[in-house]
C-alpha cells in the first residue's frame, strides 16, 4: 500500500507537539490530520477512515484513555498508539489492555515514533488483507461452489461444472495429484439431477488385477473358483446416480475393451452371465496420468480415451496458479478452525508470499497439510513463517552464484520428492531417477539429514 494512503490522525492539546509529529509523518508520506483532544478526534474520525490514531494520554474535553475506547468499539480495525507520561507504566499496561496496538513514553525520539507507526500501519494493512480475503471467500461459498480459487482456470472449471452437471455426458477430469479431481466430481454430481440418486466411487489403482474385472462388471455364482455368489458390479451397483473411475488409467488394457463396450451399449455383461444388465450411472473418470502418453506406449485404448471424455477438465496444478493460494489459506484456516477449535485470523504476507513461491509437488493436498500443521503449532491469532515447517523458512533466500544456486536447487527438489514420498527414500530415488546410494550422498553433501516435518 502507498504511504498517503494511510490517514493518520494525530491528538494532543498542546499544538507544538502535535505539529512536530505531523511534520514528522507528513515528510514519511503519511497523509495526516490533527484534533486537539478526544472529542473532536473522534468527530474528524466520523468523517473518514483512519489507519491510525496517535493519541496523547492527558488532555481535557475526553482524555486519550476514553477516546482509545471508544475507536476500539466504533472502528475496530483502526489502530492506536498512545503517549504516556514518563513513569505511568500502569497507563501503558491497561492501555495495551484495552486494545492499544503500542504505548511510547515521553519525552520520545522521532525515529521511535516512525518505526512503531510503520509497524502499527503493517498490522493494519494486515487485518485489512485478511477481511478482504474472507469477504471474497464469503462470495465464493455462497455461490454454491466450493471448489475455490480466483484463477482464470479455476473459473473457467466452474463454469464448466454449471455448464455440464446437469447433461448425462461423460466427463474426464484430469490433473495431478491432489489438484482437486475428486472435488470437482462431487461437485458435478451435486449440481446435477442425480444428487439424491448417490455418488459411488471406486479407485481402479486400488483393486488387485484378478479383481477389478468382478468388481467393475459383477460376476454369476460358479462363473470361477472363489465365486460362492453372484456378486453385482460397480456400474449396477451405482444404478441411476453418479459412478466415479478413479485412477482410470490402471485399468489393463484387457478390460479396457470390455469398459467401452458397457460405455457404448449402456449395458454390462458380469463374469459368467449370459444376460446383459442395464447401466444408467453417469460416468465421469479420473487420473492423474497423461492419458496421451499412456495411449503412445500403449497401455490405454484410444477409443476409450475419446468415449470417456466427451467433456475434459483439465486441472492445472497449484504452482501454475498461485493467485489461489492466498483464498485457499483462508479457507483451510476457517475449515481447521473449527476441526482443530482454535481462533486464527489469517496469516501474515510474508507467509503468503512463502506459500506462492513453491512449487507444491503435492498440490492443494499438500497446502492443506501444510495449514493444518502451521495451525497445530499456532496459538496465536496469525500464522506467521515460523509455523511453516522449517523446509520453508530459507526457501526464498536464493543464492546469486550459479554453483549455490545449482546446490540451492537440488536440495530444494530433493526434499520436495521426498516429502511426496513421506521419507521414503528408495521411493525418493526411483522418482528422482538415481540410485539409492547417490540419493543418500546427495543427501549428506547437501546438509539434508532427515525428512522435514
Ligand atoms: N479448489 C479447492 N478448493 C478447496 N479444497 C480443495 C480444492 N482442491 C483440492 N482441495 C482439497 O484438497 C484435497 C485433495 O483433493 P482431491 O482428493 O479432490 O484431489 P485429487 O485430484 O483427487 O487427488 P489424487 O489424484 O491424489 O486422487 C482434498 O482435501 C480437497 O478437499
Ligand atoms: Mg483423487
């Protein structure tokens, strides 16, 4: 924010003072107003709004105590700093008490002055941030939907939710991990005609090979060994509601073609049948695979990737849309406030700025886990950097020179993977494409000593 477009409103009876601090924040840029004591400050104050107040303790027509009452109850945002007497340290105290952001003690030196209002004037800016955050995240959940952000992507991904959920059509939701695939899923699901038909899930990634085939399509009573009863599939199961393919891509290619014909006649054959069932459930797939490259290698079918997304979200991840973060801070410390009961208010720019600036391999997953750890550690009313986990404090402290910048890299990517792995580091390894014992010197050439928490 520009310094004039703080108001600041300086109080006191003896003019000199006053003027030399108004002189004093004018030439910082401030814009300042004056009043001679608490009534008329607080008639300039029914005027505009005020950063704002430095107030005298002593003087006559309402002293600098009652005015700092009354701006705690009237303008709560505004803040205040009050001057004191030398020596009348229970004044300080009890103004502190009663909402006062800091006391200075005459006689003062202007850069004492300064620097408290520059600090008081942050706190503001401050509180200003976080309402605005929580208005525009108001908005946001009284329109329905919580898939939230402000990106031009996120946008768009909603109005394809409105557009889309109420249509039978297939749809593809694709994205890395943690983008908020299953969100949307639901979201599609609840603002369709089927919400109260229910939404069945299933993670084809989950399911053993030997048996995703019975889970998917059901099987007939002595159709194999081990098929003591009939057993109906997922997609009759899910009836007239919403069916959800997670991890698509895992299907083998073998069952592949068996899926695109339930998709194409809407009726399945289980294992052993020799009756086809009817299948209504509205399909929408998911993965976190890029089905292209899976098709190029030959371990997707081309006519199912066309069956299934008729329409296609495509969900960017997080790093590519930084501008959501801010709100989804807000939102995961309204939503964890209430999990964890305590009272956080928002969190500091420096943190924000923190957050915006990783890469975030784990995407809103991991910022969720992120927020609930810093609040764990929070009890305070703002979550600053110092509730980040350690990992994050230096992160933004990147070196100039290119040999500390290379290291500065690796140790930042190296830890990043292994946070996705949660510390495994033969995991950490395959993904990194290295050995498992470079991995470890790596490590230990880069000070990494264990995985941050
Ligand atoms: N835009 C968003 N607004 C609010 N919460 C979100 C958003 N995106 C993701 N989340 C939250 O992040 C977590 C992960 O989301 P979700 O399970 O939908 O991810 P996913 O894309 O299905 O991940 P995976 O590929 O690992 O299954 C959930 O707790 C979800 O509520
Ligand atoms: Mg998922």
């Amino acid at each position: 924010m520009e310094k004039q477009t703080y108001h600041i409103l300086v109080v006191d009876n003896e003019e000199v003072i006053r003027h030399s601090i108004k002189r004093a924040l004018t030439r910082e840029g401030y814009t300042v107003s004056e009043a001679r004591n608490g009534r008329q400050a607080l008639s300039v104050m029914a005027e505009q709004t005020f950063a704002l107040v430095i107030s005298d303790k002593n003087m006559p027509h309402m002293d600098g105590m009652a005015l700092l009452e009354h701006v705690k109850k009237e303008y709560p945002m505004t803040e205040f700093i009050i001057i004191t007497g030398h020596g009348s340290i229970e004044d300080a105290v009890d103004a502190m008490r009663k909402g006062a952001y800091d006391f200075i003690t005459k006689p003062f030196k202007k850069e004492e002055l300064l620097q408290l209002t520059q600090k008081a004037l942050e706190r503001y800016a401050l509180t200003l941030e976080n309402n605005r955050l929580k208005q525009e995240l108001r908005a946001i959940q009284s329109d329905r939907y919580n898939f939230i952000g402000r990106s031009e992507a996120v946008r768009h991904i909603k109005s394809l939710i409105t557009r889309i959920a109420p249509t039978p059509s297939n749809v593809l939701i694709t994205g890395g991990s943690g983008t908020g695939k299953e969100v949307i899923a639901r979201l599609i699901h609840n603002h369709s005609d089927r919400v109260d038909k229910g939404f069945t899930a299933i993670n084809c990634g989950a399911i053993s090979e030997n048996l995703i085939e019975s889970e998917l399509f059901g099987h007939v009573r002595g159709s194999f060994t081990g098929a003591i009863r009939d057993k109906e599939g997922i997609f009759t199961v899910a009836g007239n509601g919403t069916l959800f393919l997670d991890e698509i891509s895992t299907i083998p290619v073998n069952l592949q073609v068996k899926l695109l014909r339930v998709l194409e006649e809407h009726e399945v054959l289980p294992v052993g049948a020799t009756k086809p069932l009817p299948v209504r459930a509205r399909i929408i797939a998911a993965t976190n695979r890029d089905l292209k490259e899976e098709i190029a290698a030959g371990r997707f079918r081309e006519d199912l990737y066309f069956r299934l997304n008729v329409i296609e979200i495509d969900v960017p991840p997080l790093s590519e849309r930084a501008e959501d973060i801010p709100l989804l801070v807000a939102y995961f410390i309204e939503k964890m406030n209430r999990d964890l009961n305590k009272n956080v208010q928002g969190a500091t720019p420096e943190v924000l700025h923190t957050l915006q600036s990783y890469q975030w391999p784990g995407n809103v997953r991991e910022l969720e886990n992120v927020i609930e750890r810093a609040m764990i550690f929070c009890d305070d009313t703002t979550l600053t950097v110092d509730h980040l986990p350690h990992f994050f404090a230096d992160q933004n402290k990147e070196p100039v020179g290119l040999k500390d910048a290379v290291r500065f890299f690796e140790r930042k990517h190296i830890l990043s993977v292994l946070r996705i792995t949660g510390g495994d580091k033969k995991e950490a390894a395959r993904l990194l494409k290295v050995g498992v014992s470079s991995l470890y010197r790596k490590m230990s050439e880069l000070g990494i000593e264990e995985l941050p928490a």
